[in-house]
C-alpha cells in the first residue's frame, strides 16, 4: 500500500515537470536568478556557493554510507526544461553516516552544466547533484519544507581529453530528449549503476547547510561536496548543451551563481583527521615550553 502511493506521488510529481510552458523561472533575462521569488532573494542559507578551501573547517565527520548504489536500475531520463534528470525505478537507494542525521533515500539525479559549486572560484564543466530526503518524511516535496529533510550530494566534473564512458548511455538518452517538442521521457537502453558516476574515493569532501538551486529555493538541505572529481570531455558537455528549455531555447547552461556563504561554516572532513590537529597550539608556546625544557635539562645535569 505505502509502496502504491509512492508510486502515485511520482507520476504526479512526473506529470508536474512535464506541464510544458508553464514554467516562469529561468536561468536568464527577466526571469533569471536575480528576480527569483521569495527565499530565493531574502535567504540566508542559499546554494551553491563557493568553497574556499583555507577557510573549511578540517574535521572527521565520518564516512559516508552509499547502499545500493552499485545495483543496476532501469532508469528514465527526463528534460524537464531546467535540467536532465535521471529517475530510477527498484529498491530504495539511501545514503547515511557522514555524520548525517538520519538515513536519506535517493529521489533522483540531475545535472547542472557548468558546476554549480565552485572551489577557490574555480567552476567546472558539469555537476552532478544526487537528491535525497530523509526517510522520517513521505517524499521529496514534503521533506523540503523541513530543515535537514532533505540530503544533496553534489559531483564535479572536470574537462578530461577522453570521454567518460559511463556518461555514453545516459548521454545517447539526453539526444532523445534534447528537444522538449518531441518525447520528453525516455528509458535507458542498458541498466545504470550509480555508483559509477561518482568518484571511487569519497574519502575527502565538503560539507554545508544550504537550500535547493532552483525556485522555490527550500532550505533544507545538507549538503555533501565530494572531493574527488569525475572526468569528461568537451563533446560529451556540448551535447547537454544542446538541450531545449520550456521556453523553446537552447539551454546553454543552468548554473545559479555562487551565494554568500554568510555566517555559515563550511566542513571539510578528511577521514582520520586527529582533532588534535586543530589545537592550533601558537608557536611562542611552542618556544616557551622548548625553552624551559632546555632550562629543566641544564637544571639537572652536573
Ligand atoms: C507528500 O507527503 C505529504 C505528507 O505525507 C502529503 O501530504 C503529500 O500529499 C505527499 N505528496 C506530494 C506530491 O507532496
Ligand atoms: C512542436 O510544437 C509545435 C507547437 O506546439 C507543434 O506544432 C509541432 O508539431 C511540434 N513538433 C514536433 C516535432 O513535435
Ligand atoms: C522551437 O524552435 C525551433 C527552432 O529554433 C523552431 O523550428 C520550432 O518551431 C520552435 N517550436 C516552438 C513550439 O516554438
């Protein structure tokens, strides 16, 4: 039963990204992110930002826990005028330690091309964003109305010479549905396994309070910015560069700029980072205790 209306949650929320048109929000012109509504403007816990790395507070917040995501799932891809977004159907996937506060299920995947965040004001190619909400709460939209309801772990993709084989099937699925005007939806044609979009090493990544990058702007999500980055070429970017927005127009990038990173702390966990290491003894201490140790020795020779 709870499984029969999840599923019809899905096809509503499904039937919502397809209402072609209606959409009045954009990535430019007199709808672009400087005249997004509401939260979206006032608040002060907005995504993405920009990560300065001296400025991170180094910590072990522990490892993240990736279950079920090395399965193979059918999965469709949908152009939903914003972004390609990638829905997988089967058993849960969820996501947990890192020092998160519950377990988080995976709703679905989608891409921003050029990267949302940016490190040291360095933007890449293409970024992955995997959306989750937490497991207290029904589905994605009611866990977006909730702080912490919801989880983002967001990928980085860096300009490689070579291609980057696991992105082929969900790319040759973005040429199907490029064009809103025809099929939006399409199905993969081989099974995905998510696992292999992301980097092997997880061990090193950024951690922040923030909000969704599209309106309504919730902000509810922890977010996880993985370390480790994942390779592709300029040919497989120009092909998510090519896809047709709800206003018919070539969707030549849908990046919101960085937001002030405000009061808020920005966490880079490094697994096995010895707290101590943040006891930023000063160096005078460091000489005055050297200088009476020297003393103390003096003191008991002969
Ligand atoms: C999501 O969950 C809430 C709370 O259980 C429910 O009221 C709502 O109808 C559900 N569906 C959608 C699409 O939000
Ligand atoms: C594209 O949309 C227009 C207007 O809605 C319609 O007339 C046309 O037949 C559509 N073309 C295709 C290929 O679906
Ligand atoms: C979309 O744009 C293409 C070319 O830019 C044009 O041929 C087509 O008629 C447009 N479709 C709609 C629905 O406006």
């Amino acid at each position: 039963m709870k499984f029969l209306i999840f599923a019809a949650v899905f096809l509503l929320d499904r039937d919502a990204f397809l209402a072609h048109g209606s959409d009045d929000w954009s990535y430019w012109g007199e709808n672009g992110p400087e005249h997004w509504p509401g939260i979206c403007n006032t608040g002060e816990n907005q995504s993405p930002i920009d990560i300065i790395t001296d400025d991170a507070v180094k910590t072990d917040l522990g490892s993240l826990k990736f279950t079920r995501y090395d399965f193979a799932f059918s999965a469709d891809v949908v152009n939903t005028g914003h972004s390609i977004q990638v829905g997988l159907t089967g058993v849960p996937i969820h996501l947990k330690g890192g020092s998160l506060p519950t377990t988080y299920v995976l709703d679905q995947m989608h891409f921003h091309w050029g990267s949302e965040h940016t490190i040291n004001g360095e933007q890449e190619a293409l970024e992955l964003h995997l959306v989750h909400y937490s497991k207290d709460y029904d589905n994605v939209t009611y866990a977006s109305e909730f702080e912490n309801g919801l989880a983002v772990v967001a990928v980085l993709f860096e300009v490689s010479n070579e291609d980057n084989l696991y992105l082929e099937q969900i790319l040759e699925a973005v040429k199907t549905v490029s064009s809103l005007n025809s099929t939006a939806t399409t199905k993969l044609q081989t099974k995905l396994i998510p696992s292999l979009l992301l980097p092997k090493d997880h061990s090193s990544y950024y951690r922040y309070y923030g909000s969704l990058t599209t309106p309504e702007c919730k902000e509810a999500a922890i977010w996880t910015v993985l370390d480790n980055k994942m390779p592709i070429s300029v040919s497989q970017i120009e092909i998510f560069r090519k896809v047709v927005n709800s206003n018919n127009e070539t969707l030549a990038y849908n990046n919101r700029p960085t937001q002030d990173l405000g009061s808020r702390t920005v966490y880079h966990h490094l697994e096995g980072y010895s707290s101590a290491h943040n006891l930023q003894i000063p160096k005078t201490l460091l000489v005055i205790v050297g200088f009476f140790s020297v003393l103390m020795q003096g003191a008991r020779s002969p």
